[in-house]
C-alpha cells in the first residue's frame, strides 16, 4: 500500500500520503488491541488472585497496559513503519525526517489511549450483557466481511486516490483539518510535531488518571443480579437423545471459537443460497459467457459448489476433543456411547444441513432444473454432509485432545482438524472424478446420479465402521 502510493510523495503531497497511512495504522492499531485491552485488563483471570496480593494497583494496570501497548504496536507497525520506511527511501528527507519517527511512535501512543477509551467502553458494556458469545461472533463476522470488501477493493481506491490527489488534498483540507494538520507533522514540519505531541502525551496522562479511579470498580464489577422470583410451573419431561442433543446445542451457542472456526461454512451457504436468489441471471449469463453448451451444467456446478461449501463445515472434528478432562461426565451419565456420539452427528446435521437443504432450494429455483436434477441437487448435500460428520467424528475419536487449557487448542491446534478438512476436500476430488467418469457415457443428470450413490456407499461404510469401531474405541478414552 505504501509502495503504491509512493506519487503522492514525488507529487510533493507528502502529507496527504502520511495522512492516511496514519489514520489506516491507528485504525488497525486499535482494532487489534481493543478486545485484548477488555481481556487482558478488565477480564483476566487473575485479577483477583493479583487484588488479592500487596501489589499496588497502579503497578499492576501498567504491566496490564504494556502488554496492550505492544499488541497495538503490533497491528499499527505493520502500516507505520513501512510507510516510513518507504517515504525515506522516495523523499530522502534528511534531518527533516526526524518528525517521520517522532509521529510514528505517536501514533502507537495514540492507539494505546484509544484502545484503553475503547476497551473500557466495551468493559462497561459487557458487564450488561448476558449472551457475550453470540456478539462476540457477530462482531467477528462483521468485520471479517468489512475486511475483505476493503482489501478486495484496495487497488481500486489508492488508484482512485492517486489520480485525483488533487481533489482528495483539498477535501481532506476543508472538511478533515486535524487529519491535514497530522500529516504536515509526519511530512516534516516541526510545529504541528511539537503541538500534537504534546496533545497526545497529556491524553495519555488524562487517560491513566482516569483509568486508576475505575479500574477497581470494573474490575470487581459483575452487573446488576436481577432478583429471581420463582414461578411455579411444570417441568416438560424430555427424552434422552433430545437432551444430549440440547447439551450439544449449549455448549456450540456458548464457545465463540468453536462457532467461528467449524461453522462459517453454514453462513457462506445462506449468503450463496441469498445470492442465487437475487442474482440468478448474473450466475446463468456467466456459465452462457464461457460456452453456451454449458448452461446445462449449471445445476451440477451448483451442487458441487454446496458440497464445498458444506465441506467447510467439521463441528464434530474437535467435538470428542471439547469435552476435555469433563468426558467422563459424559461417560458417566445413563446413556449409551452410541447416543452420545449420535448427538454430535445432529449437531452437525442440524447446523449443516438445514442450511444445506435452504440452498438447495434456493438453486433449484433459481436454475429450474428438471424434477430429477432437483432431486438430486437435494439428496447429494444431505448425504455429502453426513459423510464429513462422520468422518470428522471417527477421525477424533482416533486423534482426540483431551489435555487442552483453552477450547482454542482444540479447535484449532490439533492434527485430526486438518485431517478432517482434507478429508472433505478428498470426498470432493472423489466426487467430481466419479462424475467426470461417467458422464463420457451417460446424460448429465445420470453421471450425477452415479457420483451420488458412490458417495452413499461411502457413507454407508463409514457410518457402520464408526457404529461398531468407533463406539468401541469411545469407551476405552
């Protein structure tokens, strides 16, 4: 980014181009350490153990903030300082450049104190809420998407920038002053330096003072405890596969990490099924483009396309392993082995399939198949999604991690979690093989067909083995 800009610099609009390689870092500075100043500040587990200790607290919220500082500098160094480095290299501006190095630890400065204003408003917030999982994976999602819409349209906006730099300086002038005023004091000028230095070292100064006088209330703060009034009312008696299954449920609503690395699959297919919806003619004009014989693919395009994107999906790769030092309550309750992986297969199948089955729809109206090419388009996800649940579930009972500290080391580090995806993508190579077989021989919706009945048979193996094996090598866990 910094390279790509680099005409502003030659263009004599060194500010503009500090400007926003400034605003780009502290915006990245402080998204990457806001959540870390909640949690390493006000939500460490610790902190009673540390209260509890003769340590003043004031020492205690500066080994906190250092930690903050340093993740800050992380995130924000990634843009200052090659836009720095980069500047040197174009403008080569002497002893001038000084102001380049004061303003870029400045900037560090100026994400800690809006991480810490940021962090202490999330504090304050999360003390109220009651559901912090699902924010925390909206909040996640959200900016995952905002990311990557910008990122993929990077090259077009420093593009639009640098052809109208002209325009882009004098807006910035009139409507962002203080934006101006921080990229003169980056491009060299030495008062603007010293003033917004200044600024920022006394915010730092208000933001600690601040800080020490709420740190202990939040810190020891649990919200306000509604008072229960109890009700009496009958308990409905549930059977047991529907509760272990609503146990399932619990525990997937309740980790964040295990919702965001082993369903995004699910939210891909509702925002494809969506799509196929409102752009079905944009889909249809594409395949057209390429050769118009092709449009009567469309329909095993699609269905490959959900097979994919189902295969993202492995809730139940790291869901033996999530049970933890806690699997012997499960062992211990008065149910069978089998019941209890069962209620791992459905949850799976409920967060899979269901929106599975919604983009199946979704494509068959969209494309107007033929009744048999519908069926198919339906039938082939179902049975491709339980063949990765079970597989997913067989490979962790073979590579189960029961010793982790933090569900993330089951989620994410573990050997049987990328075995479980190449495996998704091996039924995949699989699957299109078969079909590209066969369909040298017979009509499209028949090699589809045959590529749907090897993959059944493949799952039908695979669920007996893990019904008797794999039961069998449960209990001894």
């Amino acid at each position: 980014m910094s390279y790509s800009m680099r005409p502003l610099i030659t263009y004599g609009m060194s500010w503009l181009y500090f400007a926003i390689m400034g605003a780009t870092a502290a915006l990245f500075g402080v998204f990457g350490s806001v959540f870390n100043t909640y949690s390493s500040l006000y939500d460490a587990k610790d902190n009673d153990l540390l209260l509890s200790m003769p340590i003043p607290v004031r020492d205690i919220m500066a080994a906190r903030l250092i930690g903050v500082y340093l993740m800050g500098l992380m995130y924000s160094g990634v843009v200052v300082i090659p836009a720095v480095g980069v500047y040197f290299i174009t403008a080569h501006p002497g002893i001038s450049g000084i102001t380049a190095v004061i303003m870029a630890v400045m900037v560090t400065v100026l994400v800690l104190i809006l991480s810490c204003i940021l962090g202490w408003v999330v504090a304050k917030i999360a003390v109220k809420l009651k559901n912090k999982s699902i924010i925390t994976v909206i909040v996640s999602i959200a900016f995952l998407g905002g990311y990557y819409y910008v990122y993929f349209r990077a090259n077009e906006i420093i593009t639009g920038i640098v052809a109208n730099s002209a325009a882009v300086a004098a807006k910035v002038r009139t409507s962002a002053y203080l934006l101006y005023i921080f990229g003169k004091a980056f491009a060299g000028d030495v008062l603007p330096t010293i003033i917004i230095s200044l600024i920022i070292l006394a915010l730092l100064a208000a933001t600690w003072l601040i800080m020490s006088r709420t740190f202990l209330k939040l810190v020891t703060s649990s919200g306000k405890t509604a008072k229960a009034v109890y009700k009496e009312k009958t308990v409905k008696q549930q059977g047991t596969d529907r509760a272990l299954l609503r146990r399932e449920i619990n525990h997937f609503l309740s980790s964040p990490s295990y919702m965001l690395n082993c369903s995004l699959g699910a939210l891909f297919m509702i925002a494809v099924a969506v799509f196929s919806l409102i752009k079905s003619d944009w889909f249809i004009g594409v395949v057209t483009r390429m050769d118009e014989d092709l449009l009567e693919y469309a329909p095993t395009f699609a269905c490959l396309l959900l097979c994919l994107l189902s295969s993202m999906n492995i809730l139940t790769a790291p869901a033996i392993s999530l049970e933890g030092k806690s699997l012997w309550i499960a062992r211990s309750l008065p149910v069978t082995s089998w019941q209890i992986l069962r209620a791992k297969l459905k949850l799976h199948m409920l967060f899979t399939a269901v929106p599975a089955l919604i983009c199946s729809i979704c494509f068959c109206i969209a494309l107007k198949p033929e009744f048999l090419t519908a069926a198919v388009m339906i039938i082939l996800p179902q049975i491709f999604t339980l063949l990765c649940a079970v597989s997913g579930l067989r490979v962790n009972i073979r590579m189960p991690n029961l010793t982790w500290s933090s569900e993330s080391g089951a989620v994410k580090q573990s050997l049987g979690i990328m075995l479980a995806m190449c495996l998704g993508w091996a039924y995949i190579i699989v699957l299109i093989a078969v079909y590209l077989f066969a369909v040298q021989v017979l009509p499209n919706v028949f090699a589809l067909m045959i590529a749907t009945a090897v993959i059944a048979i493949i799952t039908v193996i695979s669920f007996s083995r893990l019904k008797r094996k794999g039961v069998k090598r449960f209990e001894t866990l």
